[in-house]
C-alpha cells in the first residue's frame, strides 16, 4: 500500500482513534491502486522515486478515488454530481501511457 492509513484518515477528516473502518479503508486503497495503475496503464514501479514513493499528483489521485468509493458507497445516487475540474482524471492523465 503506498499510502499510510494515516494520511488517508487525514483526508477523509476521521479521527485517528475511528478504528472501526481501518481494515475496509485499506481495502479501498488497494482497489484504488489496482484501479489507477490500469487507468494509467503502467506499473506503480516505473513511476518511484528512490525511496518508492509514488508522484505527490498521483497519491493526491490516490486519494480522490478512495474518498469517492468510501462516500458512494453504492453504483447509483439520487443526487446530482458534477466532475470537478483539474481532479482525479486531470491528475491520472499526467501518467497516462498512450
């Protein structure tokens, strides 16, 4: 897992003393990784830095889809969303092997 628990935690505004979803969070970073690596269509490997971090871009995407998995937690809703400029697929796309 690239991210630290921690982190994620951070941007999703829980409390580091809310255990009770750890163990789904971690599960959604790994969807969310697996999903990302084959939007980009490449290897998280080939994007480390020496101490195998992932770009601050790509983490920040990172972010962005495990937020939207843990607050949508079903296929459809019945509110209206919009995509938000410069996000998640602004962000992939700097990766994007074409």
């Amino acid at each position: 897992m690239y991210l630290d628990l921690e982190i994620i935690k951070k941007h999703l505004n829980l409390d580091d003393d809310f255990v009770a979803d750890d163990e789904y969070l971690k599960q959604l970073a790994e969807v969310a990784e697996n999903a990302v690596s084959i939007h980009i269509d490449r290897d998280f490997s080939e994007l480390e830095d020496e101490e195998g971090n992932l770009p601050p871009a790509l983490q920040h995407a990172l972010l962005l889809l495990i937020a939207n998995y843990y607050n949508n937690r079903e296929s459809v809703t019945n509110v209206s969303a919009n995509n938000i400029p410069f996000s998640y697929n602004y962000l992939l796309d700097l990766f994007k092997n074409y």
